[in-house]
C-alpha cells in the first residue's frame, strides 16, 4: 500500500496549532504598504485560523500534519 503524500503547496501556507486547528498567514501584507492604515498592517502580521467549513479540506491535503 503506497503512503499518503503531503500537499507540498498546502504544507508550505497552512501550520498545525496545538489545540489542531489550521493557522495561515493572511495575504496582501508584503508589499505597497504606504496605502494601508497602521491597522490594517498590523492585522495582516497575525496569523488566522480556518473556518470550520474549509477544515476538513484541509485535513486532506495535510494527513500528517
């Protein structure tokens, strides 16, 4: 039986949390930030949980965490 593989792509923007949510990174925080607000940056450096609807996607692309 072949083992299940990893998506790499899903791998690279999604992290496992301890309680086992998923946390990603929100987009748009890299660049022409001279037109943002202070809070809008500030928001875009913490990182977010999935909601539970796109959770168990997720959980597909990442079977070992």
């Amino acid at each position: 039986m072949p083992k299940i593989k990893t998506n790499r792509a899903a791998a690279k923007r999604f992290k496992k949390t301890g309680s086992g949510k998923f946390a990603y990174a929100k987009s748009h925080g890299s660049h022409i930030l001279t037109k943002k607000t202070t809070k809008r940056k500030r928001s875009l450096r913490k990182k977010h949980i999935i909601d539970k609807t796109n959770e168990k996607s997720i959980r597909l692309l990442l079977p070992n965490g």
